[in-house]
C-alpha cells in the first residue's frame, strides 16, 4: 500500500509539466476499485470481495498512439466459500491506436496475482482491447464501453486456458478543479477459464486524475 | 402676403434702359422692310408712310419685336404730324405693350413725339416677361427668375396658378418701377415642391385702387426630376441568424448516451460472464450514468433560450436596423433635392376686360 502511495505522489507531482506538452500528454491519475472475485471449480465456489487501489496513466503520443498502464493492489475477504483471504495484485499495459477521436483499439498484458496464505496464483495474458466513446450533452461528461478478449493466458495452475473477455462501461467527466482533472465512474467485469476453473472479477472503478482523457 | 413673398428681389428704379433707345434698332430698320416708309416719314410724305407702315405691320411674315417697334414709333410719330391724335395714341398703345420700356430717340423725334409716347407709357401700366427658355433648378438650392419691365410705375401681382387659374402661389404683389426681379423657388403656398405639369405665371397690372388693367400671362411646364433612391439593405443572410432555443436532438442524444451506457453496464455481465451471478454494484453505476442522461437533457432541454445566441442574434438585428434607418434618412434627404425643369412658352396679354 505503501508503493502505491509513493508512486501516486511521484505521478501527481509530474504530472501537470507532462500534461502541458501537446505532443507527448500524460494523464497520470488515481483510482479505487471495489472487486468481487467468483472463483468456480467443479464442485466449489469461492466468492471474495475487497477494495483495490491504484494509480492508472496514459500517454498520448500526438492524436493517434497511445499507452496506458495501470497498477493496483488491495485485500480480498471471503463471502462465501472455504477460500481464505487473499491480496490482489494486478498491473496492465497496452498500447493502441486512436484513429478516431470516438474509438480506439489496444493490446497488452495484464498481470493478476492473488497472494494467500496457501501460495501465490499468477495470471499472464495478453488482451486486445476496443474501446468507443461518446459525449453526453452535459459539458464535459463522456460516456465509454470498452470490450476486450483474452488472446493468450498463462498461469501456474494445471491446466490448458480456455478462454477470457470482459468489457467495462461508465463515464468520465471535467472536474471543475482545475483545467485537465477528470473523475471517471465505470463497472467492470472479466472472466479467464482454465481446465474447468472459472474465474470472475466484478469491479467498480472511482478513478480521478489530470490531463487528457 | 408682401412680407410672404419677400424672397421677390426688386430692383426699382432700374435705369439702364439705353439699349432700348431707337437708333440702332432704327438703323437697321431703314435698311430693312421699314425703309420706303421711313424715308416718307423723313421726307414728310405722312400719308404715303402711314400707308406704308400700316402695310408692312399687317402684312403676313410678322415683323421681328424690334422692327415692329420702329415700325409704330414712326406710325405714331406720323399720325401725330398727321393731325390724328387719337391714332398716335393708339399706335403708340401698340409700342408700350410690345416694349413697355421703349424710348423714341430725342435725337430722331421732336419733343412732340417723345412726350406723347411718355404720356402714353404713364397711362398704359403694361408689362412684360422676360424668363430663360428653359430653367433647370435645385428646389431648395436655386430658384427661377422671371424679369418684369413695366411701361411706368404702377401696382402690380405676379402669380403662380394651375393651367385652371387657381393660385399656386404669389410670387410678388406690390409696385414695380422700370423693372422687377422675381423669383419663384418652385413650392406652392404651404411650402410643398410643385408636381409636374402645366403652370402660369401671371403677372396682373393694377390701378392704384387695385382694379386690374391688364394680365400677361406665361405658361410654364414644370418637370420634376427625382434623384435615384437607395434601395433598403437586405435583411440579414439565414446564415447569421443563429438558433436561440435549444433543438431537441442534443438533449435527446444525452438521454440516448446515458441510457446505452446504462444498459451496457447492466448487459456486461451477461455477455462476458454468462453465470455469474453478478453482484448489485452495477446497478449503482448504472444509475449514476442514467442520472447523467437524465440531467444532461434537462440542463439542455429542447426549446430552453440560448441566450448568447439570442444576443448575438440582437446584435445582427440591431446593426441591420440602424444600416436601413441610415438608408431611409438618406432617401428622405434625396427625396428632397427635388430638380424642376421649368420650360417657359411664349406669353400674352389679356385686358381686364376681356372674357
């Protein structure tokens, strides 16, 4: 928790020098998640819930290419199930291709790991991204949805990976704080299979942050 | 009415009447048709140059004013000599109303002949007008000038009437000398430039108790020459007007937006995690995008004022407005530079006493 303190820090104080640039613009900014995880294996369902938090940026090269990154981390709590607690840990990057200003498209890896007390269980996958966007009437209000498609996935589970997606949908909004802030409120929701085990994670994301969006 | 028609220049006591004396007029007229009479007259034959006068006044192909009036100076100065006083008179009538300013030359006639013709210039109260041709004028700016020369000191009123009579207006009424200036500046009685048409101007001369003797009348045809008008600019293009109520298809788009993202927001879990049994923080986030919808519309609701545009659109009115108020002024003051074209005919007498 304490890291990502450090590096939202580190991002906020950059951040407004980077945003000023026109070629390349930063949008560092700062986001909290409420996650519930279903993890479903033959015969057992395990659902946990917790809060995440994070820092997100973008990096947009001119109009057409831009890189996204995002990190978070935050504890998982059982609801149901015998599962125990777990600690999340998940980090993403992608680069796409904003050709134009309403849609893009993007491809990355995403990194999840869930830390328990039993041993550590590591995602890997590479995910291709779409994303479109449209103004609300109300000024400065963006409503998004995005999809997107596991292409390839590890994970030191047993096993042959099965298939993933997932999509998120919200909006993102000015914040009269200043020229640049932002604030975007979105639901999220992902599934990756593997040799029978499914796993689904819900998310809703309270991110704020400055520059470009 | 003296006082009203004070823009009337007099110029009494006008003496430059020597181009009206006889000897060039006469010299050229002993060269002339009038010569066999004249010599008779100088040889004292006044029979045979009455007859000879009396001839060439009647005879067909009108004598020029100027030979007729040497023509009845010597019938006159004849009939005088002759012993018809009355038929001097009358000749001598005949002299004042053609040349109401015309002297025998003393040098020419005796005392005899130039004081009877006086005699008769004091009794006649004759007049005659002396305009331009044609008179071009700027109604405001110039005026048209008609030049009296009378017979004598005697009353008289210049007006201007309708080809039916009834006055225009009057131009002068009042004593005239050997001469007067008259000026008409092409406005009726109430100030109002005159339409075009057929006009007289009548000049009527009085006796001191105001019975008139005798009137010349001029006829005049007035042209009104209108200045071009500017034409009213046109309203302002459709291209400036900008729309000042709200159109409905924002709004309604907002509402469009907010309700597609709602429902992908409560579609997702079907479509990525069939069976998942998703929680109900997605409802929440859902309604947050509803209300955004919800309230996007309503700031932008269809026909609310746009009042920047409603400014902007008062101000294109406003300058368009002031531009035709400046075009109207402008066509006012044109309107008002009125040009008469004033084309003056051959004038004539008519005595009091006739119909």
């Amino acid at each position: 928790m304490g890291r990502v303190i450090r590096l939202t820090l580190a991002l906020a104080l950059v951040a407004p020098a980077l945003a000023a640039q026109t070629i390349v613009r930063f949008a560092p900014g700062v986001a909290g998640r409420l996650v519930r995880l279903r993890a479903e294996v033959p015969g057992e369902t395990d659902v946990l819930s917790g809060a995440a938090v994070g820092v997100e940026g973008g990096l947009m090269l001119g109009k057409l290419v831009q890189l996204e990154v995002q990190y978070l981390q935050g504890a998982l709590h059982p609801d149901s199930g015998p599962a125990g607690h777990r600690d999340l840990i998940e980090g993403r990057a992608s680069l796409g291709v904003a050709p134009v200003r309403w849609f893009a498209l993007s491809v990355g890896p995403l990194v999840r790991s869930y830390v328990a007390a039993s041993g550590r269980e590591r995602w890997v996958r590479w995910e291709a991204r779409a994303r479109a966007q449209a103004p609300l009437a109300f000024p400065g209000v963006t409503g998004y949805v995005e999809g997107w498609r596991v292409l390839a996935a590890s994970a030191n589970l047993p096993g042959p990976f099965d298939g993933g997606q997932g999509g998120e949908a919200g909006i993102a909004a000015r914040l009269p704080l200043g020229p640049g802030w932002w604030a975007r409120l979105a639901y999220g929701v992902d599934r990756v299979a593997l040799a029978g085990r499914r796993e689904t994670v819900e998310t809703v994301v309270l991110a704020v942050g400055v520059g470009p969006r | 009415m003296m006082r009203r028609a004070g823009r009337c220049l007099v110029l009494l006591g006008v003496s430059c009447v020597a181009p009206l004396l006889l000897p060039a007029a006469a010299a050229q007229a002993r060269d002339g048709r009038l010569r066999p009479g004249i010599r008779a007259y100088e040889q004292l034959d006044y029979a045979v140059a009455a007859a000879l006068l009396r001839g060439e006044l009647a005879a067909p192909g009108a004598l020029p004013d100027s030979d007729r009036a040497v023509a009845l100076v010597y019938l006159g100065a004849t009939e005088l000599f002759r012993g018809r006083q009355d038929s001097a008179v009358a000749a001598f009538q005949r002299l004042v109303l053609l040349r109401p300013g015309f002297r025998p030359d003393p040098l020419t006639f005796p005392p005899e002949v130039t004081d009877l013709v006086r005699q008769v210039r004091r009794d006649t109260r004759a007049v005659i007008v002396e305009v331009p041709r044609t008179t071009e004028l700027a109604v405001g700016r110039e005026q048209f000038a008609a030049r009296l020369v009378a017979s004598a000191y005697h009353m008289v009123q210049v007006t201007v009437t309708f080809e039916n009579g009834s006055p225009v207006r009057t131009l002068y009424a009042g004593p005239i000398g050997d001469s007067l200036l008259v000026a008409w500046d092409g406005r009726d009685t109430a100030g109002a430039v005159v339409s075009g048409g057929a006009y007289w101007l009548r000049v009527s001369s009085r006796t001191p108790a105001g019975a008139a003797v005798r009137h010349v009348q001029l006829p005049l045809t007035v042209r009104r020459v209108e200045p071009d008008t500017l034409s009213l600019p046109p309203p302002p293009a459709d291209s400036l007007w900008r729309r000042e109520r709200r159109a409905a298809g924002p709004a309604l788009r907002a509402l469009a937006s907010g309700a597609v993202v709602s429902a992908a927001v409560l579609a997702l879990p079907s479509v990525a995690a069939q069976g998942s049994k998703p929680g109900g923080a997605r409802f929440a986030v859902a309604g947050a995008v509803t209300l955004t919808g919800v309230v996007s519309f309503l700031m932008r609701r269809p026909g609310q004022l746009i009042s920047d545009n409603a400014r902007a659109n008062r101000d294109v009115r406003d300058a368009w407005q002031r531009q035709v108020r400046a075009v109207q002024l402008e066509n006012v003051a044109r309107r008002q530079a009125v040009r008469l074209v004033i084309d003056a005919g051959t004038a004539h007498v008519i005595e009091a006493d006739a119909p």
